[in-house]
C-alpha cells in the first residue's frame, strides 16, 4: 500500500523528483524558467488554494434565523458546487436621467476549479521536457551521462581530471560509431531538431497558459492583469475577484412532495482576497516566461541555422581551452570539424556541459574530441573533405598515424621526470596561404 500511495503521489514519473528539476543536465536556464520553476510555483499556489477549498469554508452564507445548522452546511455546500453570481449595475451616461441602470449577473465559474486548474497548468508546464527526455531516452547517445561525467572534471586532481576527460571523450567517440559508420561524423541532427522542437514548444505552451487566464478568470480581456494590479495597488475592489456574491437555489424544505421554494442568498468568498494575488502574479510571470522562451527559441534556431555562429562557437570554445596557448587553428579546419565531424548534436552536447559545468569544462572537451580527431582519427577529417585529393588525403594520414605510432611505442615516463611535448604540423591543403594546425600531445 506504501508503494501505491507513493506512486500515485510521484504522479507516475510525471512530475517526480521536483528537487532534481533545477539541476536536470538536459535542461538549460531558459528550460528551467520555463519548466521546474514554473512548475514549483503552480503546484505551491494549488496545495495552498486546494487546502483552503478542502479543509477550510471557501462560502459562507446569510441564512434565515430560524434555519437549522445541517441545513446551513447544505446551503453552503450547493452554493460551492453550482457557483455563485455577482451583480453590477450599467449606465450609459449620456442617457442619464432617460433610462434606469441596467442590472447584470455575472457567474463566478472559477471559484471551485481554482486548485485543479493549477495543477493542471503545472503538467502542462512539463510537457515540452516530456517531449525532450522521450527524444533523448530513444537517442543511441546517451547525452545525460556525458554531461553528468563532464561536471565531475572541475572536482578532480589534474592528472586524475586529465584521464577522466581522456576517458570521457573515448566513450563520445566510441558512443558515435553507429552515427560515423551511416553519415560519416561524430554526431547527428536528430536531437538538435528535437531541442529546437522543444523551444518552441515552450513558446506554444506560454501562450496557450496566457490565453488559459484570459478565458478562466479574465472574462476575455487580455490585459485583466494589469488593470487588476492597479486596482489591488489602489486598494480597489476587483470586480473579476469579488468578496461579496449571490447564490440562489431550488430547495424543498419541507420533503419530496412539498413544493419547490427559491430562496437567494448572500455569500462572501474569503479565499478571493488570496485568488486575486495569485492570478495577478500569474498574468505577469506568464508573460516573462513566454518573453524568455521566445528568446531562447529564437536564438537556438538562429544558432543551428547559421554555419558561421556553430563556427564561431567552436572556435570559441577551442581558444579558450586552458592547453591552447596560441593561435593553432585555422577556418578550413573549424569549417570541417563543425559541418562535416560534429555537426549539430556535438554542438548541442558541448552547450549542454557549458550550461552546467562552466566554459572552462566544456572547452577542455572540446578541444579533447578535436585532438582526439586530428590524432587518431585524422582519415575521417580529410575524407569529410571532397577538396582534397586522394593523394593528398593518404599523405596526410599516413604522417598522423606515423606520429601516433611513434607515440605509442615510446616508454612510459618515470615518476618525477619532465614530460616531454612531441608537435607535429598537420597540413591542410587547398588553402590560399600555408596554414598549418599544429597539434601538441602530451603523453598522459
């Protein structure tokens, strides 16, 4: 029964774990605006609304003197389940003093569903990362623990941190064998389009919760919120929040065969004082939260759309890693490598790990996975290439393999003793000037 009770309150492995929901690797910070804070304030103001509507008296009612108390709670109690109604008075006034004010009832609808309608807006908050844990649960690249080894380097010695990120990148590239073998590189696109899906899916979401508002509670007025705030700031009474209401109902007092009497009477609804907060508070946050998602969509679109910002990207990354010194990297080289070896997945893991663990972190892998290509496997460099030639292709290679086997057959180095640096100069051809990336491994 334990295990029952606990699954049912973990919602089905909808909305567990809420404490892990800030920390998710597979999330960034627009995500995270957008997902676990949104859903830890919903599920806060629908356990605060849900307990007051329970456990408290959301209305209570003016009843004649002479009713007896279980007809009291039975009044109250139909008055919640049906609604009750506010009155106010409209006047045209320029046919003042011609016509009497007309007077309209208003149903208050909302009242009862206050708490489930939250909570809902709190799950449909989490269906774009449903969406994004399914792509990347199927993905044959396992991105979380990528990442989640990636922000163990920062805590590590430098030898043992050396041979964590070594190993790391090992396991990216053994990872991505099936990826190489159908499409010649490192990475895919398949989840880049199903991050980018996700953006906007975060967008779609924003904008269905705001117009969610406008229709629950708003009357379809779409500034309701601003309005409502300078009312509450002047101290004005809200006319979409009422504390004051009607409720009328069809009783039969006296038994089945007594006929039906109609009886109105006036109600306060104390939990609007705290309903009105709320969904002011909600028509802005919802705002800022489509404004960031907007952003953030359309930034990763531009991101992945655009060649020259995923190179400028990599090569930020490379230049800023601490084992670079100098300028070695040319824009032939950083075209291959982001178009033809890593492409848009890689780009996608590398932003991930910086989002959690720093820029420090994820240019140590960048530059890693780009040593580690160079070195040892540099014949998928050049055969991404159709400018080299065969010729030119085999040359290359076999002076990168000859220098890779060199560096395998030398012994290892004692303990205490300078570790010797072995550069070799890779060229590239086809190049309007002489460049050259030179490449230092140090044995590890």
């Amino acid at each position: 029964m334990g295990e029952l009770d606990e699954e049912f309150i973990r919602g089905n492995g909808l909305m567990k774990d809420f404490a892990k929901l800030m920390g998710d690797p597979e999330d960034d910070f627009y995500d995270r605006i957008s997902c676990a804070i949104s859903v830890y304030i919903l599920i806060l103001f629908a356990v605060l609304t849900g307990g007051g509507l329970n456990f408290g008296r959301p209305v209570q009612c003016l009843h004649r003197p002479e009713a007896p108390e279980h007809w009291i709670e039975y009044y109250s109690d139909r008055c919640l389940a049906e609604g009750t109604y506010t009155t106010y008075t409209t006047e045209d006034p320029m046919l003042e003093g011609f016509e009497q004010p007309e007077l309209v009832s208003e149903l208050i609808g909302y009242y009862q569903w206050v708490p489930y309608v939250l909570a809902l807006q709190a799950y449909l908050f989490l269906v774009p990362k449903i969406f994004w844990s399914f792509c990347l649960h199927f993905h044959s690249f396992d991105f979380i623990s990528a990442i989640c080894d990636a922000s163990k380097l920062e805590n590590l010695f430098e030898n043992t941190g050396k041979k964590h990120l070594k190993e790391l990148v090992r396991h990216v590239v053994r990872s991505s064998d099936l990826i190489r073998r159908h499409k010649g590189g490192l990475f895919g696109m398949s989840l880049s389009v199903c991050h980018l899906i996700t953006k906007w899916l975060y967008v779609l979401n924003a904008v269905g919760q705001f117009f969610l508002l406008v229709v629950f509670v708003g009357r379809g007025d779409m500034m309701w919120g601003y309005d409502n705030f300078w009312r509450a700031f002047r101290l004005q009474q809200s006319p979409l929040f009422p504390l004051e209401s009607y409720c009328t109902l069809a009783v039969k007092e006296g038994g089945v065969n007594e006929p039906t009497t109609t009886r109105t009477m006036q109600c306060v609804l104390p939990w609007n004082m705290i309903n009105e907060k709320i969904y002011i508070f909600l028509w802005f946050w919802i705002l800022f939260v489509f404004s960031m998602a907007l952003v953030s969509a359309v930034v990763t679109t531009a991101f992945f759309a655009l060649p020259p910002l995923r190179r400028h990207a990599i090569y930020a990354l490379l230049q800023t890693a601490p084992m670079v010194g100098e300028d070695t990297f040319n824009k032939y080289a950083i075209h291959v490598f982001v178009t033809k070896i890593v492409r848009a997945d890689g780009l996608l893991l590398l932003n991930l790990i910086r989002e959690r663990s720093g820029d420090i972190i994820a240019s140590q892998v960048a530059y890693e996975i780009w040593g580690h290509i160079m070195n040892e496997d540099a014949d998928l460099t050049f055969e991404a290439s159709s400018e080299v030639s065969n010729e030119e292709r085999e040359d290359a290679v076999s002076e990168v393999e000859a220098a890779v086997v060199a560096r395998k057959s030398q012994p290892p180095v004692e303990e205490g003793t300078p570790k010797k640096t072995k550069k070799k100069n890779i060229v590239y051809p086809n190049l309007s000037t002489s460049a050259k990336i030179e490449n230092t491994d140090q044995e590890a």
